[in-house]
C-alpha cells in the first residue's frame, strides 16, 4: 500500500468516529421541520379557536332570541352586535349573522316569518329558509329560532400552507336551532 492510500484510509477511519459537530448536523436538518410544525400548530389553534367563538355566537344570539316572546327591531340589533363582540380579538369585516324565526306550515315546510342580519341582508318574509331545518325539529305552528354565522379567517401561516391545503383562507358556517321558550311564537315589531 502506498502512503497515499494509508493517510487516506487512516483519515477516513477518524472521520468514521469522529462525533463533533453530528448535533449541529442533525439540528440543520430538523430546525426547519420544527418551525413548519410550531407555525402549524399555531395555525390550528387559531382556527379551533374562532371555530368556538363562531359556536358561541351562533348559540348565544339564539338562545337569547328564544327567551322572550316578543322583540323590537332595535333590541334585536342590539344583541347581534352584542354577539358579533365574541369573535374579536378577530376581525369582525368577514363576520355575517343571520338570525331567522321560521315558521313551519302543515306539509312541514320552513319558511321566513322575520329576521334580522348582521354584516349581511337579512332574508325576506316568506323565503325558504337558510338554513335547511332537520325533519324531526318541523312542528307545524310551532316557530323555530334559526341563527346561521359565516366567517372568513385568514391566519399569519395561512398563504405558507396554502400550497398545502389548497385554500388560504379558512370557512366557517355554523348554524343552531331553537324553540321559543315562552310560547309557541315570536313577534318582531
């Protein structure tokens, strides 16, 4: 063997085990997955949580519509900017409400007796309503309180991940249903 080839060979034994630098090597290669996975998670947690306020909002504004039996344009108003307060710190520009009281005739159809909408328009008198209501909840003559929430929310992650999930922004259309408390109707004045 020529020395050549035994400094070559002996070098390459002592790169073989030699450990000092293998840490900063592997941290190179997992610091970037790390941060796709930090900057996921914080995406995520920011979604479950408008995803609750959304809920929040949607249950809130009909159970408070549901207790009495009777309200004025202005109180109505007042509560759907109450709700709409729930999803801040987000912003409210992509928030839409549409709080319904639908009347269910004898062949079991839903149909629009008022509403009242924020951040959108609210649907007329008559119309089907928005949302479509489960057959076991249409009693005839009785009203059902319907509240349907949208909202878009684009997160600081949400462009970096679009290539993943196909969309940048995140949908949400939440919707709950109710029976008057007091009674079997409500009025709107």
């Amino acid at each position: 063997m020529t020395p050549i080839h035994k400094r070559i060979g002996a070098f390459m034994r002592t790169f073989c085990r030699d450990r000092d630098g293998a840490s900063a090597i592997e941290f190179a290669f997992l610091f970037p997955l790390m941060l796709l996975l930090l900057a996921g998670l914080v995406d995520l947690g920011q979604g479950l949580t408008v995803r609750r306020k959304i809920n929040q909002i949607a249950s809130t504004s009909s159970e408070i519509i549901a207790m009495q039996s009777s309200w004025t344009e202005a109180s109505v108003e007042s509560i759907l900017d109450g709700v709409s307060s729930i999803v801040q710190p987000y912003d409210t520009a992509e928030l839409s409400i549409v709080l319904c009281v639908i009347d269910v005739d004898s062949k079991g159809k839903a149909t629009v007796n008022w509403s009242a909408a924020y951040g959108t328009t609210a649907p007329s008198a008559g119309q089907d309503s928005p949302v479509e209501v489960p057959e076991e909840l249409r009693i005839e003559d009785v009203q059902l309180v319907v509240t349907r929430v949208q909202y878009k929310l684009d997160t600081i992650f949400s462009s970096l991940f679009e290539s993943f999930t196909g969309g940048g922004t995140y949908e949400y259309d939440q919707h709950f249903f109710i029976r008057p408390r007091n009674g079997d109707t409500i009025t709107y004045s």
